[in-house]
C-alpha cells in the first residue's frame, strides 16, 4: 500500500487559553515541527476544558483532516478531563499502564523524594485501545489513537515534556506512516522599506512566479520578512525551482537585503561576529538587560558575548561605565554624549571589541516636552569609532523595548560591515 | 430589547501561524480583554492564508457563536486576502472611504516621509456593508459587520495596532450592544508541592465547591497557579461567593502560597521592594540578562531596580564584580564561592539594598563530569548576610535560564521575609 499524505489539525486544550491566561507556543512549535517532515497544518484550535466542546471539535476535525494533535488536559487534577474523553471517543476502557505506573512511581520516589500517593497512579491509567507514547520527561503518557483512517495523538500540554515525546517518538511513528509530500521554505530579510514598496518593487517578478511556491509578506516595524515556501514531491525539483525564484528576489531586493537565512537578529549579529572573531558588550538602560539576554539566549554565546552593564540608575553609569556626572546633569541621561560615553565605558572596563548603548524613555511615564515618551539614544563603537543615532518611537512599553533593542542591533550590524 | 450575552470565537489568519514562524500572541491578549467585560471566549481558530479556509472557518463559528473576531491578512500585499473575502461574505463591494484614505496618505508623506504610491490607496478600500474602524496607529482599518444576530469584527494583524482599534473602539461598542455577564478570576499562587499533593488536600473542599465557581490548576516547574472562575448575572452575589471560597482555599494551602493576586515572580517581587522601600540589583552569569530584563519590563521599574552586571566572561567577574581571580580559579565560575562574591561586588558596586546572582550551565554543551549542564548556583543577600543554594536543572537551554531566573527569585522573596 502506498503511503498517504498527511494534513493536520492542532487542537489545544485549556481554560487558561481562552481566557488569555497563557500564550500558546506548544502550537507554533508543532507546526514547525510537522513541516519540516513534509506534514501541511490546515487549522489550530483552542478549545477550553468543557467535554462537549473538546468532542465536538475532534468530531469535526476527524472530518478534514487524516492527523490531529492535542495538547493538555493529561494532569491528574479534576479539571483534566481529556483522557477519558478520549477513552470513551474511541469505544475503550481505562486500564493501568504497568510500565507507566513503574515510571511514575521512579519519578515520584527518586527525582522529586516524596511519597507515592494514590493520585499518582491514576496517571499509568490509559485507554486500552491506544499506543502509549512513553513520557520519559514527566509522569502523563503521550496516547496514539487511529480510527477510520484518523490518527489523533494526545500529548501533556507542559512544553518540556510534550516535545521530548514529539521528538522521540511521535516524528519517527508518522514518517513511517505518511509519506512526507517536501515542504521547503526560504526567507530572505529586508529592512528600510515599507511592504507596500516592496511589492511595488517585486510586482513583475511576483506576478510571473510558479504556482508551485507561494509568497507571504511578515513585516515588523521596518523589516519585512519575504518568505517562499514550495510544496510537492519531487524535492530535488522542487529546490531547484524554489531557489532559482530565491536568487531572482535577491536581485530586486538587494539594496535593502539584511540575511538570507531566517534568522532572528541576534542570530544574524552573533554570526557575522563569529566570522570575524570579535567580541560584543553591551550598556543598556532603558532596554533593562533585553539585549544582552536575546545575545545568550543560545547556546555559545561566550564565543561573542563578554557581558553587560544594566545601568538604570545613573550612579550605575558613573560608577562602572565611567560616565561624567557633569555630563549627566549638563546632558541628562538620555542624550548623545551619555550613550557615547556608555559605549566607551563598555570597551574599556568589558573589554571588548564591540559595544553597544542604550538610553531612553520607554513610558508610560518618564516623558518630558524637550524628551517624551519614545525618545532614544543608541550608540554603537569600538575603540576607533562610535556611532549614534537619536530614535522617536511611539509604541507601548513592551514594544519600545523590543524595538530599541532591534534597532540597536541593526546599527551595529551596518557599523560591522561598514569596516571601522 | 433587552440585550444578549455574548460567546465569541477568536480567528486569526496567516500562514506564519500554521508553519510556526510566529507565535500568536494576539489572541491571548483579546481573550483577556473580552473576559474582563464579561464575554467568554469559547473556541480559538487559526487558519492559513487560503480563501476557502477562511470562508468555511467564519460559516461554522458564524452557527456556533455570535461574536467573532479576526485578525491578520489585511495587508497590502497579495497574500492579504482577508478584506476581499469578508466583502464578499457580507455581500457588499470596495468602496474608497475618504477619511481612511488621508490618514493613510498622512502616515505616509509625514510620519514615514515616504511617497504616497497607489498600493498604500488600496488599504482605504473598504467594504460598503460594513462599520469602519479607525487605525490611529497604523494604515490597515478595522471592520465591523453584522449578519443574522452575528457581530464580526475584522481588526489587523499587527499586535500594536489591533491593540489601539481594540481599546479604543471595540471595547467601548461591546459593551453597548451585549451584556455583559460577570465573569470573576481570582488566583492563588503555591510553590513547592506538587499538582497531586495540593489535589489531595483540597479534595474535600473542591467536592464541595459551588457549581458557578470553576477550579483550574496550572502547574509550571514548582509552582502551581490555582485559578477560580464565576461566571453569572449577579456580580455582588458572584463576588461574595468567589471570595468566600477563595478565603478558604487559602486556609488550605497557606503553608505553600506565595501570592493572593494573579502576579508573576517578577511583579511579586517588585511589589515586596516597594512595600518596604528597597533597591535590587542583579549579577547574571548564566542568565545572561534575563532577570534584569524581567525586572524592568514594567513601568516605574527604576522604583525599585538599579541595575545589573552580566558577567559572561570572568574577566568581568573579577573586574566589575571584584571576583578573586584566585577563587575562580580555585572554585571554577559555577560554585558557592564565587555567587557569594558576585552579591557583594553588586551590593557594593550598583549601591542597591539587596542583590541576586547566578552561575551555572545551561547547556546543550559546556557541562563536566562534576559539574553536568543544569548546575546553577544563585545567591542572595544583603550587607548582612547571604544565602546560596545549588540546583540541578534538567531541561533545554531556555527552559533552563526561565527555571533559574524563577528559583532566583523564588529564593530572593524567602530572603526578603526572612527579615535578615
């Protein structure tokens, strides 16, 4: 027998969804987890912790699609209800799981030293007309159901534990079950010009492209990501053609051209860094710390990194960035002489090759008529030169932040390759 | 007439949210929103960027509720289908409203100083069937619809804009035309016993609650968040009964609760410093930034924190934090030791009343076989005394730097207690 295609569904489950107490990144995770196997995802839902609605939906779902994914609703607590939903959905009986039941117990006994109760048992107890998908990162099992042609996999909501059973064994199971039609994407990245430009820009070559690959726009206050994904199941074919459309783009683009890869930006700074060896600090105040932690986030990041001073109070900036007290009262903390003399400081007392500053009022409050809400400094360096520039942005706290720090990072981008 | 109640789905629409590429923050954000002026969200949706998706998607919720909001897809570019579509739906045609189209051209010649081209005229297209939605902060226009009892509300995709259309108008327009049914959250936050355990000594209580009033446990890594829902007509009544059974959950679980309100650690902590007048600073190894970025996300951080030294490298260790380079040495940068010194080169360094520090590995490489990836030490302390504990993570890299920077904190607020 040939192998199907598979298409799938992503339902999560939980209260804590619906009303916005939690974000959902198991979804985005799974996705992209399901595309790089050649797995298309039509729909995500989120569903709360009601046992119609949860049916009514598998139900649904169990119509369109040949795959659904579930997350959450496992825990051994009353309001976890997905389990015997599950059992009776597909016509079983709850039975105990001795390998479970043995794990659980390790995880009790062992790794957390407190007392096996009752409760804990209850989470070996699985519907005996699925496959257990073992939970080696936490107590409640992954379930593998297949019905008419349907297969529903049911997975603790918990990120650390759902992904350990998705990669162990869930990717495995379905590429032997599905045959993975190729899904292949590639991203380039354009910074300084609005989208409406760019498809200005790009129009002839949009209009001509093969219907056979697909273009999505994900602009984010000045970078727009251009993303291409082609799909079928001829990959070689497939690569060719897509990348033959990548290099076409390219051309167009090219004056406003940042990565050719889907990188975030410390990514894209982290790697031009590492080709040239040098080392990065940064002396941030009104980013309080958020570079410096989208700089480590990943792993190896001492390879560049050296360290950071977070100076929100000026007697920081004096004190270990060197910074003039004459100057701070003179210039106030957020102006270009400050942001200088941070990144002066940073170089001398982290001793690094590169550095970046930050300062800035990022609100609600702090605004003044000469400096509102908005206005930011940023410096970049090293010991030959320094750059800065002054920003009015006009966002919430949140995205100010965030912002300043992606501007930060450009600039230091355009100072690297600029060559001082 | 007297007015309905209000169950609304949340669609949102694009690709980005089916390959993974985003993670969907907005529908959190609205979820919230609509709870707190009592409309209860039953189902959350995301659909690509695929006209009969999205058509079939809004005809089911269309049956199921009778508030629907989307967002995403209005852009001007071609995968920005949704506008077209909804027109179509609704059965209307394009109309040129002329006060979108010189906000657009005033974004465009004065705030962006960019060329007003025809592609940014094409976001003042709207439908002729329905109510727009001035975007003050963006050129995308939101849209209001109506058909057979069912309100639609079409908003853009970009948070910071679909925010301000929010806030400003939906709200306001919901509450005229629905009532709103009261819907009270009231959370607990426990830490250090387990999901199971805390199930076993509210058992009796939980059998007991009223049937208006729903339980949720959310457990995350230690901690378990315990939420109450009432959801019903009579606010007094719901308010008096929520928080009666609220007084006795907390009886229940005093010896493990942490807070009374929804608050995270960081605002939790926050809240203590300034209740008593106190400064904070941290010296982050391993996490890299993280805990300062914490402390400052919110407004009117510099209240209470002063600042930070990230020391990756031990050359800042020894420079900024007055590490013994002996000790390193001696000791290695992830040991008691050396976070005892970090605490007192930040207290003495940033001035401020209270420091935390962390070192450990955070993996996927750099762990020994004396010291594994997930060895993490965190003091805490004032001017005088400090405390250190070591832990032993077992997760991914940034499960690893949350669960740090959480314990942290954890620790710092016994500190603060403690009275020391």
């Amino acid at each position: 027998m040939s192998k199907e295609t598979a298409v799938a569904s992503i339902i999560t489950i939980g209260d804590e969804l619906l009303i916005g107490q939690v974000i959902d990144t198991n979804s985005a995770w799974i996705a992209q987890q399901l595309n790089a196997i050649g797995i298309w995802v039509k729909k995500r839902i989120a569903v709360g912790d009601i046992r119609n609605d949860i049916w009514n939906t598998l139900d649904e779902e169990c119509k369109e699609v040949n795959l659904i994914i579930l997350t959450g609703g496992l825990g051994p607590t009353a309001d976890d209800i997905t389990k015997p939903l599950l059992c009776d959905y597909f016509g079983g009986k709850l039975i105990i799981d001795h390998a479970v039941l043995e794990h659980v117990r390790y995880l009790s006994e062992v790794v957390y030293k407190r007392p096996f109760i009752e409760r804990n048992a209850k989470q070996a107890e699985v519907p005996d007309v699925c496959t257990v998908l073992t939970n080696t990162r936490g107590s409640a099992p992954g379930m593998w159901f297949e019905k008419q042609g349907v297969i529903v996999i049911s997975l603790p909501g918990v990120p650390y534990e759902m992904k350990g059973i998705f990669s162990e064994i869930v990717i495995p199971k379905l590429m032997d079950v599905f045959s993975g039609e190729s899904i292949i994407h590639r991203t380039l990245i354009t910074w300084g010009i609005g989208e409406s430009f760019l498809a200005e820009k790009i129009k002839h070559w949009e209009q001509k492209l093969s219907a056979d690959i697909k273009l999505a726009y994900l602009p984010n206050y000045g970078m727009v990501r251009l993303r291409l994904t082609a799909k079928g199941n001829d990959y070689p074919e497939l690569e060719r053609l897509i990348d033959h459309e990548r290099n076409q783009l390219k051309l167009l683009v090219k004056e406003w051209l940042i990565a050719e890869e889907d990188l975030s930006l410390p990514q894209l700074i982290r790697k031009m860094l590492e080709e040239r060896q040098k080392t990065i600090a940064t002396a941030e105040s009104c980013t309080g710390g958020f570079i410096a932690q989208l700089l480590t986030a990943e792993a190896g990041a001492s390879l560049v990194y050296k360290g950071s001073v977070v100076s929100y109070s000026n007697n920081v900036k004096e004190k270990m960035l060197g910074v003039d007290v004459k100057d701070l009262k003179k210039f106030g903390a957020v102006s270009e002489e400050i942001v200088q003399q941070m990144v002066k400081g940073a170089l001398k007392n982290i001793n690094s090759d590169y550095a970046i500053a930050t300062s800035g009022i990022m609100g609600p409050g702090g605004g003044t008529d000469t400096k509102p809400v908005g206005t930011v400094w940023i410096a970049v360096g090293n010991n030959n030169h320094i750059v800065s520039k002054k920003f009015h942005f006009r966002f919430d706290r949140a995205k100010n932040i965030e912002v300043t720090a992606n501007n930060a990072l450009l600039l230091m981008r355009s100072f690297i390759l600029s060559g001082f």
